[in-house]
C-alpha cells in the first residue's frame, strides 16, 4: 500500500492491495466501527434555562 503524506494527511492507494487484503481491511474497518458504537458517551443537552 503506497502512502503519500502531504503536511497532517496521508492518502492511502487501496488498488494496490490484494482481494485478502482488502477483506481484512473491511473487516477491521466493520470491527472498529462497532467498538465505537457500543462505546457511545450520551452527551445530555442543557436547555436554555438550565444555565
């Protein structure tokens, strides 16, 4: 995988991966990104009055 990286950000070039590759990436991806919905902090709203 090439990585260019241009000041705070890095491109990530996925066409250079393989099937497998890509798999375990989304894979991963999936995992992650239900590790953050289950770890969700409920941030409670004030109202107008409440300050």
């Amino acid at each position: 995988m090439i990585m260019k990286k241009s000041e705070n950000k890095v491109g990530f070039d996925l066409s250079d991966l393989s099937l497998e590759e890509l798999i375990k990436v989304y894979k991963d991806i999936t995992s992650f990104l239900q590790y953050l919905d289950s770890n969700k902090i409920e941030i409670e709203e004030k109202g107008m009055d409440e300050e």
